[in-house]
C-alpha cells in the first residue's frame, strides 16, 4: 500500500491519507477497498482519471478522502509504473 499511496500522488495528482483504518482484498474479484475514515454524514465517490478502474471516495461535507476501491490494484500499480516510467 505504500508504493500506491508514493504513486498516487504524481500520477494521478491526489494525496491519499496515510492512517488506514481498515483494507480488504478480494482475491477472487480483483477488488482491493482500503478504508481512510468514516464520513460524517455521506461520501461521494469519483473515478480516477486512469485506465484502471479505481474509485476515490469522500466526505461530502469536508471533501477529505475517506477510502479508495481499486478493480484488479496489480494493473494499477503497473499503470502508475508506466506513467513514471515515460
């Protein structure tokens, strides 16, 4: 989760949190859901602007990232690889 929070950033021009409160990975789906925080209220989710199919979620009252679910996270990573790599 560190090489993802490190490439996140330049890659997709977002800072993820660092305090993890809870992940899960579905190994069968592809699925990775890492969760930041709770809202306070209701959070919202966003597509990344990536090839990979990853979602940011947050809270609709303070607009802070509260978690991330990521379809199949190794084509993320390899997604984000390439981008430093160019």
């Amino acid at each position: 989760m560190p090489s993802l929070a490190r490439r996140c950033r330049p890659g997709c021009g977002i800072i993820l949190p660092r305090r993890v409160t809870e992940a899960y990975l579905d190994s069968k789906a592809e699925i990775l859901h890492i969760r930041f925080s709770e809202p306070k209220r209701v959070e919202c989710g966003e597509p990344l602007p990536l090839k990979t199919l990853a979602t940011i979620f947050r809270d609709e009252d303070t607009n802070e990232i509260t978690a991330i679910e990521i379809l199949k996270p190794e084509d993320l990573l390899n997604e984000l690889n390439h981008i430093f790599s160019t």
